[in-house]
C-alpha cells in the first residue's frame, strides 16, 4: 500500500538526539558512507520485509553503560552466528503489548502510534478500555495471541505469577506440540514479570543456556526494541490492521481481529524479518551500541 506508518516510541529512561554525539567528529567521508548504510538498511526494510519505519523519541540521552550493554550482546550473538554457535532462525522472541480501543498500542517502556502522527495534545487513551497480548515471533511462525484474562473473559495485569502461567500452560506445550521445545532458543526483556525468580528458575530448567534473558549468558539488554521483531515489527504492523475491516466494536471484536491478522502474516514475511535481526546487530555493533531504528525517516 501506498501509505507509511510512523510509529512514536516514548521510553521512559533513555533520551538520544538526531544523532550520536560522535558523529561530525569525523571526516564529511565518514558522514557520507554512514548515511549510504542508513538508507541502505531502510530500503532492505522497506522492499525486502514490507517494514514501516518509525522513530523513537526519547526522554534522556543514551547513557554509555547501555551502549556498552548493547554493543556486548551485539558482538556475543553475531558472533555466535557467524561461529555456527546459534541458529537465528531457532530464536523466539516475545514480548507484551497493550491494544487501547482507542487505536494506542503500548507497552512499559514504549507507545506506538499508527499511520498519522498524533497530536501531543491528544496522546492519552480515551477510554482505559484495552486487551493485554503476549506473543513469541519465530522465523517461520507466531505463537500467540495469547491475552491476559481472568475465567471471565476480563483482561487482568501482567505480573510474574500470571506470566509464569502463561509459560506453563500455554508457551511450553505449544512448543512441545510443535515438537520444537530443543531447538528453541528464548528471549524476553528485563520487565519486572519476566524476571521474578520462579520465572527464570523455570526458563533456565527449560531452556537451560538457550535463554537471551536478564540475569542469564546471554544478557538481554535493555531499551532495545530496535532488536526485537515484536517491537521494529509486529505490533506496528497489527497496529495498521486491527483497528478497521470491521471496525472492533467490543473486546471479543478486537481479540478477533488480532487473532485474524497474525494468522494471515506469511511464513515468508517472518523468515525475512528474522533474517532483517542479524543486519541489526551489526549495525549496532558499527554504531558501537547506539539505537539504529531513530535514523530510519518516518
């Protein structure tokens, strides 16, 4: 389709401007061939994979200590690629989002917007009204929806005894159905849920050293949509899909519609999406360990 999206990503610690403060400090060379890297990447994302680029605006500037984070995990798991090591295609990568009935998608540490750039003066839901979902991107299926409720049917938050449910009676038995449960490898982010020790006492007794995870080998770090499907991806694209043909009426209309558009993304799409990861990392590791996704124009 013709139009873009744009999607609005507010952190809630972590600030950057334009561009990296070292920038400029080298030659116009230097500047040139960054920039030929930057629309490079933009345009793989948008012919390649059908990506809607978007920006992140931030509070706070990138402090060197999350550089470093990010530039470690960049260099340990390309690394690990390139060695043989991991399979970037057995990685799962998860997270939770909030749909608002009034066209917001949200999560802890981020909002995304849709298809027209909001008005700051009207960026607050207006109705509390929303359904919680969880997914797991893979390179060749989603597994997931799977929305946060209680027996009646209403949404309930997210804490590390519900999660840990989740992964119990829905996220493991899927994969053992699949028969993929030993090939997997997991990621999820340092939400608060996420890292409770009964969670990842169960995770290291699933996945034993197959985890990229807080407090695990591979150290997920953190303010990194731009390395997760589920944030540079899945959520922008449902964001463009759910909210029309038809129009969701109630919360079993918004569930559905949900449900709908993650069934019809194509394994193909997904493949290229997890293959789009592995031109991530090395560019965090060329930017040693700044964000990439703010240099993608909207």
């Amino acid at each position: 389709m013709g139009c873009r999206m744009s999607l609005e990503l507010h952190f809630l610690h972590s600030h950057l401007d334009s561009f990296p403060e070292n920038l400029g400090a080298g030659s116009d060379e230097q500047g040139e061939r960054f920039h030929q890297d930057i629309q490079e990447m933009e345009t793989r994302c948008q012919d390649d994979l059908n990506l809607f680029s978007y920006k992140i605006h931030i509070l706070q500037k990138q402090s060197t200590v999350q550089k470093e984070k990010r530039l470690t995990f960049a260099k340990l798991i390309a690394g690990k690629v390139e060695k043989k090591e991991i399979d970037i295609g057995n990685i799962d990568w998860s997270d939770e989002a909030h749909f608002h009935f009034s066209g917001h998608v949200n999560k802890q540490n981020m909002r995304i917007w849709g298809e027209e750039k909001p008005d700051p003066l009207d960026s607050k839901p207006l109705t509390q009204e929303k359904v919680t979902v969880w997914c797991a991107v893979g390179s060749k299926r989603i597994i997931g929806p799977y929305f946060y409720e209680n027996n009646e049917g209403s949404r309930v938050t997210v804490n590390g005894v519900r999660y840990l449910d989740m992964l119990k009676s829905y996220y493991i038995p899927t994969l053992r159905r699949r028969k993929e449960l030993g090939s997997i490898t997991f990621q999820q982010d340092g939400a608060p849920p996420h890292i409770a020790k009964v969670v990842l006492d169960f995770l290291r007794e699933k996945f034993d050293k197959k985890l990229i995870v807080r407090n695990c080998d591979f150290f997920w770090p953190p303010y990194s949509p731009d390395l997760n499907p589920c944030d540079f991806y899945l959520w922008g694209y449902l964001k463009s899909k759910v909210y029309s043909n038809p129009i969701p009426v109630t919360t079993e209309d918004l569930k559905r519609n949900i449900r709908r558009e993650i069934r019809r993304i194509k394994a193909e799409t997904l493949k290229k999406v997890s293959e789009n990861i592995l031109t991530r990392l090395q560019k965090v590791i060329s930017l040693n360990g700044s964000w990439i996704e703010h240099f993608i124009s909207g």
